[in-house]
C-alpha cells in the first residue's frame, strides 16, 4: 500500500472519528428539535457500534502502515488508547457508565483516536518531505 493510501485512511479515520463525536453530541439536540428524527436508526446505540467497527480497521491500516514508516510508538500508544476507550464505550459504556458517560468517554475516545491519526499523518508527510 503507497504512501498516500495510508495518508488518505489517517483523513478518513479522522473523518469517522469526528462523525461519531458529531453524533454524539447532535443526537440529542436534533432528537428535541426534530422529534421525527427518532423513527430512525441514528439515535440507536447499534449504530454507536456500527461507527467502532468502521473505525478499527481503518485506524489499525493506517497507524500500522504508518508507524512502520516513522517508528513513532506514540502513535502506537494514542491509537490504542482511544480504539481501546471507543470499544469499551460503545459495548459496554451504556450499562456500567449511563447515557451521558457514555458519550463522554466516547467523545473522549474519538478524539484520542484523532490526535493519533493526525500525528500519523503529520509524522508520515514529514518523512515524505525528508526521504
């Protein structure tokens, strides 16, 4: 895999990160000002679940594909934390940390998720720019 499919998957793991942080703190406010909106699929937490399993594959590609470039094991450290903190938060945040922890550890999550991938990304541009 090149070096911009790992760049272009760091963006997207960003991308789904903030989409879950987004969902979390949206939901709500969008569930009181458009009641309708609770007929769908978003507010339920199969869809919290659905998010984690997009963004482990993606995060686990384009943290490996870029730790193996800069060696950094910072990244290695944020990339698991968060990945570790959005699993726990979305199987079992609900029933051990209630609605609101839940969304707090998954924000916290997700932008843990987000500095590893964006640490990546600047980490990987600049080794491009060196090498």
């Amino acid at each position: 895999m090149t070096n911009t499919a790992q760049l272009a998957l760091d963006r997207l793991a960003i991308g789904v990160s903030a989409l879950c942080a987004v969902h979390c703190v949206a939901t709500p406010i969008l569930l009181v000002l458009l009641p309708s909106l609770s007929a769908l699929p978003i507010a339920d937490h199969h869809f919290h679940e659905m998010l984690v399993w997009v963004v482990l594959p993606t995060s686990a590609v384009a943290v490996t594909l870029g730790c193996k470039r800069h060696k950094d094991t910072k990244v290695w450290l944020l990339a698991l934390t968060g990945l570790a903190v959005l699993m726990v938060s979305a199987f079992f945040g609900h029933d051990f940390l209630g609605e609101v922890g839940e969304k707090i550890a998954t924000l916290i999550g997700a932008l843990i998720v987000a500095l590893a991938h964006w640490r990546n990304f600047k980490l990987c541009r600049k080794k491009q720019c060196c090498d």
